[in-house]
C-alpha cells in the first residue's frame, strides 16, 4: 500500500518556542486607539525562510522577510495576533489549516524590523 507523502511537520521538527502575543487596544481620546501587545499563550512551532518580499513604504525601499511557521492546530489566530521568537516579532498575515484535518496551523509571517 502507498501513502501519500505528506507536508505536516513531525513533532521533533517543533523546536522553536514562540509567544502568541495579542493586541490590547484602548481609546486615545481622539477617535483612535493605542495598541499594546500582551504575552499569551507559549507554542512549540517550526519556521522555515520563505524570502525577501520589497515594497516601498512613505517613498523608500522596505525589505519584509517572509516565513512560514507550522504549529499544532490552533482555530484562534488571525491576523491581528503576532508571534515572537525570543527578540524577533512576525506579523501574522495568514493563518490556515492545510488540510483541514485539524492537526497542523500554517501561519505565513512577516518579520517585523524594529
């Protein structure tokens, strides 16, 4: 019998601790908000480089790296949310189930620069 290869990550491949940080916002008075950003939960995950992404930003060139993280099945996450990696930050841009099995969440990320 022949399986069908598959692209979900093996559970040693998880190596990496990242914290789910979700966005606190307040009212500044003026019509807007102040965001903040509180630690939530901690993930075992996988992130691969995916690749440079150049656009320009306020009329200079702006390099957005571009990862893909692979954790265990999370319903939660949307774009909203981040993830960090000990000092590096990744804006969530796309977080989907692959196969819909509910086993494995790909995120596609962006490397936030400080």
């Amino acid at each position: 019998m022949l399986r069908e290869p598959t692209t979900r990550t093996r559970i040693g491949a998880r190596r990496c601790l990242f914290t789910l940080d979700l966005p606190q916002e307040t009212p500044d008075g003026f019509g807007g908000v102040i965001r903040a950003w509180q630690p939530g939960p901690r993930l075992w995950g996988a992130i691969e480089a995916l690749g440079l992404d150049e656009r320009e930003r306020a009329g200079r060139p702006e390099e957005a790296v571009t990862h893909r993280v692979r954790l265990r099945h999370r319903a939660d996450l949307d774009g909203r949310m981040r993830l960090t990696l000990g000092a590096r930050r990744f804006r969530i841009r796309a977080a989907t189930d692959p196969d819909g099995a509910r086993r494995e969440t790909v995120c596609l990320v962006e490397e936030i620069k400080p």
